[in-house]
C-alpha cells in the first residue's frame, strides 16, 4: 500500500465511495463527496498504482479530525485506515482525534489508536479527555459528542456495517439509530507516534 499526500479527481472518488457505501453514485453522493474531498489534508491509497481509497482530514489546532475515509470493500479489514490515520497524525503532529460515523469497525480503529477513546463501551468515562479538546471538536465542528442525532438524515449506507464483536455491536445498535441517520462522534487521545 501506499499513501500519497494528494486530491484525487472527483470521478474516482465517488466511484470510490460507491463501493465502500455500498450505494450508486447519485447526485447525493457526488455532492457529498465533493464537500469531503477539500479538507486540509486528501490522501490517496494506492495498491499496485491503482486507487484503492482516498481519506480527507482537517485539524484544529492540535485536533486531527478524520472527514471520511474510503476503502474498496476488496481491501477493507487490513489495518490501512489505521495506517493512513498514522501518516495523517505524523505530518500534522497531532495530539487528538476525532471522526463522526456510523460504522462500529472506524469506532475499533480510532480504540486501538487512541489512550483513551470516547464513547467508551464499558463506561461513562467523558471526563478523561481535556475539556479543551471536547470544547475544540465542539466549536469547530459543531459536532454533538457522543451522538450526533440524525446528522446524515437516514442510513449513509447501503448496507449496515455491522461488527464481528457481538458485544461491541450490541452496545453500537444501543447508542446509534442507524435508519434514523445517527452519526456516532468520537474523540480520543492518540498513542505517540516513535519516528
């Protein structure tokens, strides 16, 4: 795999995000993908040269906010959203992250990156991060931590995602309305990077 810090062209991208959503390319789509595809940082994935996924980032101070991030469904379950997230934390030096989705699998991923990552499933542990970094996602996102009630105005995908935990899922299906369009946002303290 490799990462390449670049847009891509909209054509891909929605042929992209059609695969990983699950859903055909409307104008929906393609309007969505058009206001993902501009933050502060667009990777590209590329396995054997070709465009496997791209993911797009904004940061807020020392905030790495994951917009989106898109896999071919043939590469997903390898680990490489966990790697881009790595790539994107290194060139911004950030310290928090944070992402807004209805995928309990992105949820896993930001937990295996993350010291302390919120919501936790165990706990009602919303006191451990710096209020700082809750107030930042807060005010620059407008983003409504731990759900977002109905932030993408019904299901964003064709398919559930759904988790091989049963516990994890049992526990996502109880925090997040998936056809009412719940977004769930979390936000965690990332593990150092070691250069």
């Amino acid at each position: 795999m490799d990462i390449i810090a670049e847009n891509l062209d909209i054509s891909t991208a929605c042929e992209l995000s059609a695969l990983g959503f699950d859903k055909p390319i409307t104008s929906e789509l393609i309007a969505d993908v058009s206001n993902h595809i501009g933050g502060d940082l667009v990777v590209r994935i590329l396995e054997d040269n070709a465009d496997i996924g791209f993911a797009t980032f904004e940061t807020y101070g020392n905030l790495l906010y994951l917009c989106g991030i898109m896999l071919k469904p043939s590469v997903q379950g390898r680990g490489y959203a966990a790697v881009v997230i790595k790539y994107a934390q290194e060139i911004t030096q950030s310290k928090y992250l944070a992402l807004r989705t209805q995928n309990p699998k992105m949820w896993s991923v930001g937990k295996k990156m993350c010291g302390i990552w919120l919501p936790e499933i165990h706990s009602n542990s919303g006191n451990l991060l710096p209020k700082e970094a809750l107030d930042n996602l807060q005010s620059s996102k407008g983003l409504q931590h731990p759900i977002d009630i109905g932030c993408y105005g019904g299901p964003l995908y064709g398919t559930k995602p759904i988790h091989r935990n049963g516990t994890i899922q049992q526990w996502w299906d109880g925090i997040c309305n998936f056809e009412r369009g719940d977004g769930v946002v979390c936000i965690g303290l990332l593990n150092p990077t070691h250069n």
